[in-house]
C-alpha cells in the first residue's frame, strides 16, 4: 500500500507564494505518474498539475503561469511550487499516485488559504 503525506500548506496574503511537498513511500514512485488535485468548499475536486515518470507536465489553465509541478526520484518527493497566489487558489490540496489503472492513492490533505 503506497502512502502519500502532504505538507507544505498554510495562509499566504495574495500575491504570495507557497511550496507543497507530498512524500511517498514504496518503490514505484518513480515510475508513476503523479499529480496535484484541489477541492475548494462546495465545488468538485479538480486536477490542478499532472507530471509523469518522465517529467512531462500539464497545467490547468488557471494556475498555467503560476505554479510549477516538479518531482525528485531520489527522495520519492513531488512539489509544487505555487505563486502569485490569489484568494480562489484556496482550498485543499491532495497528491495523488496515477497508474494505468486509475489513481493508486491519495493524500490526506493539506489547506491553503489565500486571503486578499
């Protein structure tokens, strides 16, 4: 069973920056996928960055710009890297192992919060 911990999270005044950290255990973290999710309060949970074993990336139009998905193989870790944030950027943030078959694991969770 792959665990996932984020961290990182927290209040930042608009315009500020942030930096998550999600860390998984096991072995077949280098090999996956991986991906930043958020759900803000009363709204769906929505894909905000993808990068794939290879380092490829995709971006929701809303953080294209803004924020940069990155991953570190050697520390099993993935960040992402958030700035000029702004007060609809709040909500919880969960990191997700995506394999062929759908996702593996999520994240607990971690809050960010953008006030103007």
């Amino acid at each position: 069973q792959v665990q996932l911990v984020e961290s990182g999270g927290g209040l930042v005044q608009a315009g500020g920056s942030l930096r998550l950290s999600c860390a998984a255990s096991g072995s077949i973290f280098r090999i996956s996928a991986m991906a930043w999710y958020r759900q803000a309060p009363g709204k769906q949970r929505e894909l905000v960055a993808r990068i794939t074993a290879g380092g490829s990336t995709d971006y929701a139009d809303s953080v294209k710009d803004r924020f940069t998905i990155s991953r570190d193989n050697t520390k099993n870790t993935m960040y992402l890297q958030m700035n000029s944030l702004k007060p609809e950027d709040t909500a919880v943030y969960y990191c997700a192992m995506e394999r062929p078959y759908g996702i593996q694991s999520w994240g607990q969770g971690t809050q960010v919060t953008v006030s103007s």
